[in-house]
C-alpha cells in the first residue's frame, strides 16, 4: 500500500504573497509557464527588482521552503 502525499497543491495566483524564513515572495503576474515574482525582505518594500522564472520552478521552491500564504487575493 503506498502512502498518499498529504501536502496539498500549490496553486500560484496574481497578487499572492509568500511567507518564507526570512524573506516573501510576492507574485506579480502569471503568464502560461512563467510566474513574474519578487522577492522581499519585508512586506513594506518598495523597488524590489521583478525576477522571471516557470510556475512549476517557484511552486518547487516554495514547497521545500514551506513557505506558507500570508495574502490571498480569492479571499476577498
């Protein structure tokens, strides 16, 4: 019997912004296979230069980084 991997998926959204150890992940813009993102040492930051990188390379960093979602634009 294999065991279910439990972690629920991440889905990555326009406006979302990451928690991590010491820094967040903001996501900027979603295109097809790549995210636009920044990546701030605080929430607050102005300026932060806009890194491009495919969804499924941030969505790998921020589940072996368990990053946890501060802001969610769906909630609203």
């Amino acid at each position: 019997m294999k065991l279910k991997n439990r972690i629920a998926a991440i889905q990555l959204e326009k406006g979302q912004v990451w928690k991590l150890e010491d820094t967040h992940i903001e996501i900027v813009a979603m295109g097809k296979r790549l995210t636009h993102y920044r990546r701030l040492s605080h929430l607050k930051q102005k300026g932060a230069p806009v890194k491009l990188e495919t969804i499924q390379t941030v969505e790998n960093y921020l589940k072996t980084h368990q990053a946890t979602l501060v802001k969610d634009p769906s909630a609203n």
